[in-house]
C-alpha cells in the first residue's frame, strides 16, 4: 500500500538532529502537488524530504554521505514507495532521476550532524582527525595541509575560505609541518590563532574561514555545485522548478551568476564579441529570500541562509564547451591545479 501525504513520516531517529533551513520558502518554490516527483538532491536529515512527501509528490533523495543514506533508510519504509534514497552526488541528479522531473531542491554546503560529529573532523569545536570528506573517499584535509606547495595553500585559503591572512596562515601551516604533520582540528586551529590573533570584535574564530576553504577544496563543493544545476537544467520538465540554498557568498554568487545567464539576463561587455541569443532556460527568477528574525532565533545556522529559485521553461537546455566555460559562466573561482586523489 502506498504511503499518502498523512502518513506518519517523522520516522528516522537521528533525521531530526537537523532543522531545515528556509523550509516553508523552498516548499512554496517548489510548490509540489499530488504525483509529481522532485529531487531532493542534499538529503541530509531529510527535512525537505518530508516535507515534499506529506505534500504528496514523489521524492528521489541523493546525498553522498554513507551515514546519511543509513539513517534515512526508516523514511522509505515510512514513504511506502513514494522515495527513492540514493547514494551518490547531486552533480549527476539527471542521471539519478532516469527521467524528467518537475522539481529540484538543493541544500548546499555541510549538514549540522556533520559539523556535531568530531570525527568527521569538519569542526574545530571538539578535537577530531583532520578529515572533511562528506563521502569518506578521496583525499583528507589532513592530505591538503600536509603536502600542498604553500602557494596553492594560500590560494585554496583565499579563494574558497575568503581570508584575507592566507598567504600568512599558508606559511604558518608549511613551518609546522616541517617539525611535524597535522593530525588533528584543533592542532590546525591553534596555528591558525597563534599566526593571525583573535580580535574580540570579530563574531568567529580565527580559524573558521580556512576550515569553510579546505572544506570546499576537499569536497569539490563549488564544482559539484556548477555541475549541479547544469544537471538540474538538463532533468527539469517545462514548469518545472529549482531552488537552492546557499549559506556563503561564493556559493549564492555562482546561483545568481548560472540563473542570470540560463535566463538571458547576465550582464555583456562592450570588450566581448557579440554572441547569437539563445532562448532561456529559467524563467520567473525569484527575489532572493533570506530568513527572517523568529527563524534565525530558532535556527542560527539560518542567519546567513539566501534562496534563490526560478522556473524551467520548454527551450533545450545549454551545453557547455568545456568544464572551464562552465566555470565562466558560473563564477566560480579555479584555485589551483594541485588537485589529487
């Protein structure tokens, strides 16, 4: 028997450590009805999941994160055949729905039961290894700080993590682990402070921005993200629509930049040459929301939450050239060759 919109879909056990954030805006966006599938491409606690499922559609959840898969596996039972959980990235979200869809939600950047779980080592706030890794392949944070050439340190701090004191915190890390290797966060964290200092004005740690870059960097999340909504254009049906949340300036920068150029209202240059128009692919590009007050009070993690959603309409959608065109168009910032793994 397949689970209607009320059946009881708060299974899930540690499903609810997470808040969703923005959770009423992205569900209006998305505006699901009875029947209609939507991929919700960064399941994490499954909050947006849920929510899709009691309004009736269909759900295909992605999420890289084993654990995440693990614990999600009591909202299917739950679902009575209205979700599919799949293990992998939301890059390949077209791939994984096998067939047009009329909605598409991501949720970017590292869950809070990821940043509560020391040994994932995504914090500093407790000591754990020096790992980073959402899917546990690839190279560690610990494999970046303890072998990458300074300048490409300083460039991946710079760039993904903002920081001003890169180049600094990038030859801080190269003298101490001349002495001996980084195992540990706090290890990294306690560099990081004792190179730049603490200013009591400051609202975060030292450390924070370098962390959000090796993060970014391990993980591949800026890229994941072109890739993503590239996908998303592809799988869309005509009325179909996208909405994502980011929680930085690099991420919101790279939505606003591919749905201003999807749309036909990204900005030319009298230095260009001129370019044959193309019909556009979103359309009804929403305001950017931002949460309000009562949420942020409920939900810190939600202060610096930005939506942004738009409307797939019936023209083909774009093929970029190259990985690098992509990038282009995006905005998104290439920190180094030095990429392994």
């Amino acid at each position: 028997m397949m689970a209607g919109p009320g059946a009881d879909l708060h299974a899930g056990g540690g499903l609810a450590r997470h808040i969703p954030v923005l959770l009423d805006e992205v569900i209006a966006a998305l505006a699901p009805k009875a029947g209609e599938t939507i991929i919700d491409g960064t399941f994490g606690a499954g909050g947006y999941t849920r929510a899709l499922l009691e309004a009736g559609a269909n759900v295909v959840a992605i999420d890289r994160d084993p654990q995440a898969i693990a614990a999600g596996k009591a909202l299917v039972d739950a679902a009575g055949g209205r979700l599919k959980l799949v293990s992998g990235v939301f890059a390949e979200l077209d791939r994984h729905a096998g067939e047009p869809v009329d909605g598409v939600v991501l949720d970017i950047g590292v869950s809070s039961m990821q940043f509560d779980e020391a040994e994932r080592g995504f914090s500093f706030r407790a000591d754990g290894p020096l790992d980073m890794r959402m899917g546990g392949e690839g190279m560690t944070a610990a494999d970046v700080v303890n072998t990458f050439k300074v300048g490409d340190l300083a460039r991946i701090i710079g760039i993904y993590g903002e920081e001003r004191h890169a180049g600094r915190i990038a030859r801080a890390i190269e003298r101490r682990r001349a002495e001996r290797p980084f195992t540990g966060t706090r290890d990294l964290a306690a560099v990081i402070e004792a190179t730049i200092g603490r200013n009591p004005k400051d609202k975060i740690d030292p450390a924070t921005r370098t962390f959000q870059a090796l993060r970014i960097y391990v993980n591949d999340e800026l890229g994941q993200l072109v890739l993503g909504l590239q996908a998303a254009e592809r799988v869309l049906r005509p009325g179909g629509r996208l909405a994502v949340v980011t929680f930085h300036s690099l991420e919101d920068r790279i939505v606003k930049r591919f749905l201003a150029d999807r749309s036909g209202k990204a900005g030319g240059s009298r230095h260009q040459p001129v370019v044959e128009a193309r019909a556009a692919a979103f359309e009804k590009i929403a305001r950017v929301i931002e949460a309000g007050e009562a949420e942020i009070a409920h939900n810190p993690r939600a202060r610096s939450a930005k939506l942004r959603s738009a409307v797939r309409t019936d023209a083909p959608p774009t093929a970029p050239k190259d990985e690098l065109e992509a990038a282009r168009i995006a905005g998104l910032p290439v920190a180094t060759e030095a990429r392994r793994g």
